[in-house]
C-alpha cells in the first residue's frame, strides 16, 4: 500500500520538524544538535573555578565589552545594537529567575559553542579557559538577586 507508507512517512517527518522546532525553543534544556546548544555531558556538574574577586571581574568585564556587549548590551540586558529582538528574553544574562536554569557548566558550554539560531557565536576558537571563566563570572556578577 504505497499511498499510507508514503502518509506514515510524511507523518513523521512532519513531527520530527516540529519537536525540532521546540527543542530550539527551550534553551535550557539538554538537547543536543540543530538550532540549539551543544552542550558537553559534565554541562550539570562542572564548576566555575574562579572566584568573583576585583581582579576576576576586572578580566571579566573586559572581555565582556570586546566580545559580548554588542548584543547582550553594556549592562547584560540583551539590548545591545547587534541584540536580536526577537530573542531579547533570552538574552537577558540579568534575570535571576534564568540563573538557576544555567548552572556554571551549562553557561560555560553556551559561550564555548554558541548556537546556530537565534544566533549566538562560538568563542572556543577566540577565547581561552581562563577567559571563559572570567566572562561567566562577570555575567554571573551582573544577575539581579531574586
Ligand atoms: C551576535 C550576538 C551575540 C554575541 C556576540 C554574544 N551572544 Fe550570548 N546570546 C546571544 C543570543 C541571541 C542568545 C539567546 C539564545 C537563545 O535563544 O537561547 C544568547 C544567549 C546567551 C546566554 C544564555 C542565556 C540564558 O539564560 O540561556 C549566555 C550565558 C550568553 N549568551 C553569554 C554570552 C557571552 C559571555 C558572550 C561573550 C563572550 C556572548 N554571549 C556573546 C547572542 C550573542
């Protein structure tokens, strides 16, 4: 019965547009490939190493200005002039209520390899260890208190 494999098959990949659709959609999840993050499996678990001290945050913010103020914007509100306004929400790094969503490890992976839409670059190739760590820890150090 050609005609209803063709259907099962147009169902399917029907659906698997869809869940695709959603998986770039929440950004905090695990998913993995397409639009959304790559997220390395130690994402839950791994520690930011540094500690939130004057010259850490002096690092941070530098870095910060040369690489990422351009969209999240000077204060980290996702309003700088290379901002996407669709994604304004989620780039918003002063949200507290997005912290407990992005443990140190899952924000490390983000800015390690960005995502592909809405889009945000790879820094793995522009920065080192030490240099992600401090950006996280600057953007850590710009989040509201709940
Ligand atoms: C070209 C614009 C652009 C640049 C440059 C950029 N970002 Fe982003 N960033 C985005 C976009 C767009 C998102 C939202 C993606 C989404 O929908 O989840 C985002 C999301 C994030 C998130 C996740 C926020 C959350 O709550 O899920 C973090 C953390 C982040 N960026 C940190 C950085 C850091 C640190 C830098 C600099 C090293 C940087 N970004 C540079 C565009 C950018």
């Amino acid at each position: 019965m050609p005609n209803r494999l063709m259907f099962a098959l147009m169902a399917t990949t029907a659906v698997a547009a869809g869940a695709s659709l959603l998986a770039a959609k929440t950004t905090a999840g695990i998913a993995q490939g397409g639009n959304s993050w790559t997220l390395g499996e130690d994402a839950a678990t791994k520690k930011n190493p540094l500690t939130p001290d004057a010259p850490t945050l002096a690092a941070g913010k530098a870095v910060f200005k040369d690489k990422c103020q351009r969209c999240h914007g000077p204060g980290g509100l996702g309003d700088g002039p290379d901002s996407d306004p669709d994604a304004r929400e989620d780039m918003d790094l002063t949200n507290p209520k997005r912290a407990e969503r992005n443990p140190d490890g899952l924000v490390y992976y983000k800015v390690l390899n960005g995502r592909r839409r809405p889009k945000m670059p790879a820094f793995k190739d522009e920065l080192n260890e030490g240099q992600i760590w401090s950006v996280i820890t600057y953007t850590q150090s710009l989040r509201k208190k709940p």
